[in-house]
C-alpha cells in the first residue's frame, strides 16, 4: 500500500465579478501567502486582511487549491464591508497645473501616554507619496508628517484621504485633502 504524501497547497483570492480585484478593497492579502504543506487532519490558520480604498461591498472567492494535484481543496466566500471612515482633520490645497508637485506639511500629534509608531496609508497613491511610511511619536508629542502631491495633469479637484494606522494596522485617525487643480502659476498654501 502506498502512503500518499500531504498535499502542498496554496491560497488563491479570486473576485466575483469580471471587474478588477483592486476595484473596490485595494490590497487584499492572506497569509501564509506562499505555497504551504498542510498534514493530514491538521488544521492551517489563514489571516486574510483587507486595505479598502473606497466604500462598498464585494464578494470574494478564497480557494485553497492542491498545487500537486491540481485540486480544490477547500473554497470560501467572504463579504467585504467597508465604509467611510470618520475625518478628523480636514486640509484644501491649490496645484498649478502643469508644475513639477508640491510638497507640504501636516502634524500628527500623539494622544497616548506611551510611545507609538504609526504607518500612514493613501488612498491615492497615484497622487501623493509620503516622505517616511512609518514614523514613531513619544507621548503628547507632535510629529510633522511630509507629504509629496503628484503634478496635475488637468484643471479639477480631488479628495485624498490620508490613513493614520497603529502598529497593528488599525486606523487611528484619517485626515481629508482637497486638492484643486488650476491653471493659476501660484502656489497655494494648504489651509486647515
């Protein structure tokens, strides 16, 4: 009698519709996110996490498929929820269009007694990049957080939200940018 080997497996994310995965919760993530030996009888622990970037629903398929055997293994259906998060702090911005950007400063300060380190996330990667992702703050105190807007192409506005996460990625606060785009050659202060 033959023994047969434990089956190597890997985790796939598919969505339930023929439009991009990215669509509506941008970074979807499961972990282990490699392929993975999973022993007879055994239980595997799969941690999914979910970056949305705007609000909404959406439906997806996570198959746990045999990589030897070219089976399914197992196949789950999650619902993801999402909604608009509360702003704490609102900004507006004016960009000249046709410039190279514009980089400005905004200030976070730490409402904790204990020293934290934070993550900052945007929806809008596309239009504004952060100086440093991570940053650490001692208790009470404020930390200046740099921010690089993208050139605009045409006249018209945008809403960046800018997401303050804890180290365990949890979202601590969320700041709201409104960016205008015009033809002036001035450049505008970033009003609170």
């Amino acid at each position: 009698m033959a023994v047969r080997q434990p089956p190597t497996v890997q985790v796939q994310d598919l969505c339930s519709t023929t439009l991009p995965c990215s669509d509506l919760y941008g970074l979807f993530t499961v972990d282990p996110e490699s392929v993975f030996v999973l022993p007879p009888n055994g239980i595997q622990d799969l941690h999914i996490a979910v970056r949305p970037l705007k609000a909404g629903s959406k439906f997806v398929y996570v198959n746990l498929v045999d990589v030897d055997q070219h089976q399914l293994v197992s196949s789950w259906l999650v619902c993801v929820v999402s909604r608009n998060p509360v702003i704490s702090k609102a900004f507006e911005i004016t960009i000249s269009t046709g410039e190279k950007g514009c980089n400005k400063r905004i200030t976070y300060t730490n409402p904790y007694q204990t020293k934290k380190r934070y993550s900052l996330h945007t929806n809008r990667a596309d239009l504004l990049q952060f100086k440093e992702n991570t940053f650490e703050v001692s208790a009470g105190e404020t930390y200046t957080i740099g921010l690089r807007f993208a050139p605009g192409e045409s006249c018209g506005q945008e809403e960046i939200l800018i997401f303050i996460n804890d180290h365990e990625d949890k979202n601590e606060e969320t700041f709201c940018v409104k960016v205008i785009y015009e033809q002036a050659n001035k450049k505008g202060s970033l009003k609170v």
